[in-house]
C-alpha cells in the first residue's frame, strides 16, 4: 500500500494542512476590467458604453440584454441596475497610437507589454490600462484621466466643448467605496426624475379636465344650476303633432297618431300583432 522498497515519505505528504488562500494575480484582474465586456466577458470593441457605475460593456451586449432579460447570463448581476437604453452611455475615447491589436506578432520572439492600453487620455496622453484613475462625463461620453481634469480645471470638455458640472464625473472601474458613492447618487438621480414624472402628470391631468362651472345666484334667489335643470326638463318633453295649431292637417295625417291612421275594431283582428298600426 505504498511506503514500499524503501521510500522514505516527507511531512507534507502525510500531513495535510491548511489550504492556502488563492491569490488573483492583479494584472489579469486589471486586464479583465479594462479590456473585457463586464457582461458578456467578450474583448471590449466599439462601440463601448458605460453605465453610471462605471462598467465597461460592448453596445451589442447590453442591446441583446434589454431585449432578452430571461435569458440566463453568467453575469447578470452586473447589469441588474440597467433599466433601458437611457441609462448607458457611448464613450468617445481616444485610440493608442501604440496599441496593435490583433496585428501584433503573436510568435513569440519579442517582448509584449501586457500594460499596454487600446485608450488614452487625449489631454495627458495616459494609457488606460487600470494603473491610472479614468472618468467619463455623462454629458457627453468623452473619457479623460482624473490626473487631466485636476490639472486643468474647467467646466468645459477638453475634447468637445460641452459644458458638464462635477455631478457628471463617473469614475471608470473604481474601488468599493467609489462604487457605493456612484449608486447612491444614481438612486438619488432616479428617485427626483420619478418625483418630476408624478409632478409631470398631475399637471396634464389638471389641464385636461374642465373647470367645473360655480352656480351663481340670480336675483329672485334661485342659482344658475336650478334655472338650467328647469330648462331642460321641458325640453326634455314630447310635444304631440296633432296639438300643433300652426300644422295643417295634410301634414298631421302624414303621421300615425293622426285618426285617419287608426283601424276601426271591424278593421282590426281577433289576433294580436306587432304592428305600430296597432293601439
């Protein structure tokens, strides 16, 4: 059973310890992050959108999500906040001159940096490849380093020229903390945009209805409202042809209640029928 011809077994190989603590090696951690669709788990490609927690997703994986929620995903927790399509944004990000893509030797006989990003910040000229802090403006979509917009300070897009505050900064990819900060004020964004919707409809439903006419009372004490109920009861009554004086009777024998019109009891028959000649 083993320890045979003369082998002599070591302490580890008898004793089992303690598991060690997996560690995730940080440049594939990074690499994932900045380089791979948060949801689809695909290489990112354009066009590349962000959401107000600062995930990076392909545009046709979110698309395909919205239109199908059922379906099950292997991360489907990082879109559960993803309502519609108003609540991504398409970045406009700068290209890496350096970066070769899929062009790049693949032999094997040279050095590749695995630091090197697709994107850079068009005002530093940083990569983003993790090492750095990025942000998007939700104005926009225009991505720039935070190290850009200390530095130069403006309420104007260094690339565009749209104006955007300092609510409009999300952070690309941030730390927990961050993280929290962003859906905070995401939930806060949502919850005034419900109160305006409500604010919103209460206003059309106002304006639709018609203003209900006050009854305003006449000399003799009676209201409005009386004198018109009043109107339209007697309107409300039929008035009979034959009590017209100012008809001749030509006309009034047009109708049935005229007397010519009735039958005499020798013209009637025992029977009973549905006829309007009939009383």
């Amino acid at each position: 059973m083993g320890c045979d011809g003369g082998t002599i077994p070591k302490r580890h190989e008898l004793v089992k310890g303690p598991k060690k603590v997996e560690k995730v090696d940080k440049n594939a951690e990074l690499a994932a992050k900045w380089k791979y669709c948060a949801l689809s788990q695909e290489k990112l490609r354009r066009p590349i959108v962000a959401c107000e927690l600062g995930r990076l997703y392909n545009k046709d994986a979110i698309i395909e999500y919205l239109l199908d929620k059922t379906a099950e995903r292997p991360n489907a927790e990082a879109v559960e906040h993803i309502r519609g399509i108003k609540d991504i944004k398409e970045l406009n990000l700068t290209d890496n001159p350096e970066w070769e893509g899929e062009r790049r030797n693949t032999k094997g006989d040279r050095y590749e940096d695995i630091h090197c990003g697709m994107f850079i910040c068009p005002v530093v000229g940083l990569e983003m490849n993790g090492k750095h802090r990025f942000c998007y403006l939700q104005t926009c979509g225009c991505v720039f380093s935070d190290r850009a917009l200390k530095e130069v300070k403006t309420e104007i897009c260094h690339k565009c020229g749209d104006p955007f505050k300092d609510e409009d900064i999300i952070v690309l990819n941030g730390t927990k903390e961050e993280l929290e900060a962003l859906r905070e004020k995401m939930e806060e964004r949502r919850a005034k945009a419900k109160t305006k919707k409500t604010k919103k409809s209460k206003a059309a439903e106002t304006v639709s209805t018609p203003s209900e006419s006050k009854a305003v009372a006449g000399p003799s004490g009676s209201s409005d409202s009386s004198k018109g109920s009043k109107s339209s009861t007697a309107l409300a009554t039929k008035r009979s042809i034959q009590t017209m004086e100012e008809k001749s009777e030509a006309f009034k024998s047009l109708f049935t209640t005229h007397s010519s019109a009735k039958r005499t009891k020798e013209q009637t028959s025992n029977w009973v029928t549905h006829t309007p000649y009939h009383f």
